[in-house]
C-alpha cells in the first residue's frame, strides 16, 4: 500500500527531524505501522480525496529539509500548495508524530518465533509500563494539538485545496472567526481512546 510518509522521513532530518527517534532507529520498525497511523490519524483531518491526491502528488524520492546532511528534496516539489501544507501547515510533522506514536509499544518489547520479549542494552534500563503509557498519553495529547492545527491551516487556506471539504469540516471553534478545521464530533474525539487509555 502506499504512504503518504516514508520510514526514513520519520526519523531523518538531524536538527530539522519531526519526531524524537534517533536517525538510526531501525526503519523495519516503523515502515510496517505507517499506513496504519494515516488510515487512524491523518485521513480524518484531511478527508479522503485529499489523502489520495498528495499520495499520488508525492515525490518518490525521500524528502529532506537539512542542507547539512544534503541536498534539499522537497516533498512535493511540483505542488506549491501541498508542499506548504506539508511545511508550515504541519501535516509533514502531524504524519510523523502519528507513526511514533503507533511504534511506541514495538520500540523495547519484541515478538520472535519464542514469543514476546524485552531487548537488554548494556549501560541502559529498559522503560516499564507504567513509563510507556506516559509516554503514550503524552505523545497522544501532543497528537492532537497536530491534528487541530493542520485542520486550521486546511480551513484557513481552504481556497487552496479543493479537494479537502470545508464547508463540512470548517466550523465554529474557539480561537477561529472564520474556520475551525474540526467538526464537533472530531472535537470531542479523544485521541487517547484510540489506545483504549485513560
């Protein structure tokens, strides 16, 4: 299936990085729980249409934004308007933030052909429940202040993506005159029961 995100875009960029993985985190990790976190996460801000349009929009090659660490590859170097939706709208952060998420659990906890396990690392000590599931609750709270201001850029500039369905998804919210990018029922969604937190 194809993504919207690539693996290496999740944990490459150096300073300019969207999430807290290390550039060397294992991408066999997050690669499988891509598609995953924008099916939960990003297609109920952006509205199907959309989704499938900046898929298909997309360039093939990995996008980088450090010129430290190369070339400068944009995202969606043939669309202005999607390449600044991507940027300064967030959704580039909002997709990342959204597979980190989703690999939370897999990060120390392992399944192998002799069950679940917990890797050892020497100098280190593994996180214990109760430590994962802050990490959980907080990453899902940072999730979410994402997920409102994409859909606030969507409505704001809403001129200049046809495809994303304002006048259904744009209402009344607090700190909005004209737009709001989430409708009541998306606004009182909690992202933590996603995960079946509380």
């Amino acid at each position: 299936m194809q993504t919207l995100i690539k693996a290496g875009e999740v944990i490459n960029g150096g300073v300019y990085r969207a999430t807290p993985l290390e550039a060397r985190f294992d991408q066999q990790i997050i690669a499988p729980n891509i598609k995953i976190a924008e099916l939960t996460y990003i297609i109920e801000v952006v509205c199907k249409p959309l989704y499938d349009d900046l898929i298909v929009e997309q360039n093939p090659l990995e996008a980088n934004y450090n010129p430290n660490i190369g070339a400068i590859v944009e995202k969606f170097p043939t669309n202005a308007a999607y390449e600044t939706l991507w940027t300064d709208g967030g959704l580039g952060m909002l997709c990342a933030r959204a597979v980190y998420l989703l690999c939370l659990p897999y990060v120390g906890i392992k399944v192998g052909s002799n069950g679940m396990f917990t890797t050892n690392i020497e100098n280190a000590t593994n996180a214990v429940d109760k430590q994962l599931k802050y990490m959980i609750d907080a990453e899902g709270k940072n999730l979410k202040v994402l997920q409102d201001y994409v859909a606030n850029y969507l409505c704001q500039n809403s001129s200049s993506y046809s495809l994303f369905p304002a006048t259904e998804k744009c209402k009344d919210v607090e700190g909005c005159n004209d737009c709001a990018g989430v409708t009541s029922e998306s606004k009182n969604t909690n992202i933590l029961t996603k995960f079946g937190l509380i």
